[in-house]
C-alpha cells in the first residue's frame, strides 16, 4: 500500500499486496478458531470461532480458482465463499464486508493507501447497514472503525510532511496498534447488537470477539508485512 496511487507498472505488486492481506486474514481466522470461539463464548453462543474458520478454510482450498481479471473480480469471489460457507451471523457481515470493498475500487487496476481506507470504509458501512449497528455498540465495528481512521490519519501526516509515499509495512502496524487498543477498549462496554446483546450486563467485562478478532488479523498482517518486505 503506498499512500499514492500506484503507476501502472506497480499494479502486480499492489493487486499481489491485496491478495497476501486476504490471505492472512483467511488462515489467521483458521488458525485462531479456538482462541475465538472461546471469546465468543463468554457472552455468545461459542461457533464465532468455528464458523469463521470454516468459511475461510474453503477461501484458502479454492484460492487458485479465483477470478483476477481485477482486484474488485478476486474480492467479489471471495465475498461469495464466505457468504455461502461461513455460518451464523458472520456469513453476511463478513461477506458484505468483501462485496462492499470489492464495489469500493470499481474497475481500478492498481491500489494504493487510499485505496485501502476506501475500501475498509465500505466495508465499515456494510456491516453497518447489514448489522444494524453502529461504532458503540460493542462489534467488530469498534476496531475495524477506528483502525481505519489511524491508516487514513496516517497516510494524511505523510502527504502533509511533504512526503509522496508511507511505509507499507509503517502503515500496516499503525492499523494493527490502532485496532488492539480499540479492541481492548470494548471490555467495559455494554452489549448492544448480537447475542452478547442478550446478556445485558453480563457482556461487560469481556472484550467483543469480532473486535479482537480484526485485531488479531491486524496484528498478523503487520508482522508478516515486515517480514516479507
């Protein structure tokens, strides 16, 4: 991701930095099955865990049989997998999330930053209106929002300094820095959407699966991003 649009001579690098974010957020959600399903359980029903990483294991099992005629084709795809495969609630949130991102750059070739708080606000806004929720309510929203306010801030500072393109690797670990404090930050809120909703009080406490989710996915992809960079 630079905080520019790419030359079209970068395009490959941009559409093959999409495809590796994806990725690990596909087999981070595989990985950490356990680790959020017993979150989830605190305050939910317990399959977060279960049906996020059943949906992205066939994501990462049709991985080569993905359209990338475009980055909005390879996301639409993607969005489609995890709409049918992934259960519960999280089908529809995380396979609006995909769409909305895929609709966000259009037929753009190559991407850059801004490209990417485009597509996060999509997403955002998505879940939003499929969730019936809002940043407060104590979802996902809560670490996926203001992460991608700290990556638009980021890539803001660096244009404002004078400078053309941000660090990949910075801005990945500004967002993952930004979605963990805002994922810690939901542990005294109360409840106001999903099952955690049901509990009342009781969701107080605990930290939102879905928030600590996208940190945890953040994390992973700024520490993968330093190493293969």
């Amino acid at each position: 991701m630079s905080a520019t649009s790419p030359t079209a001579g970068s395009e490959s690098t941009a559409n093959s930095d999409l495809e590796f974010v994806v990725r690990t957020i596909a087999q981070t959600a595989v990985d950490n099955e356990r680790e959020f399903g017993e979150l989830d359980a605190v305050v939910g029903d317990g399959d977060f865990g279960y049906s996020l990483a059943r949906g992205f294991e066939i994501v990462l099992a049709d991985w080569d049989t993905f359209d990338r005629s475009s980055p909005s084709a390879f996301l639409k795809k993607v969005a489609l997998v995890i709409s049918k495969r992934v259960g519960g609630t999280s089908g529809p949130l995380w396979g609006t999330a995909f769409l909305r991102a895929a609709g966000a750059i259009g037929d753009r070739a190559g991407l850059g930053g801004t490209d990417a708080v485009a597509m996060l606000r999509a997403a955002a806004e998505g879940i939003k209106v499929r969730g019936r929720s809002d940043l407060g309510d104590k979802t996902l929203l809560d670490a996926l929002i203001p992460m991608t306010d700290a990556l638009e801030e980021e890539i803001r500072a660096v244009r404002t300094g004078g400078g053309a393109v941000a660090d990949s690797a910075r801005l990945a670990r500004v967002a993952a820095s930004a979605a963990r404090t805002a994922a810690d930050a939901t542990t005294p809120m109360l409840a106001r959407r999903g099952r955690p909703s049901y509990t009342g009080e009781r969701s107080i406490g605990s930290p939102d699966a879905g928030a600590v989710a996208i940190a945890v996915i953040a994390e992973r992809i700024a520490d993968e991003w330093a190493r293969r960079t």
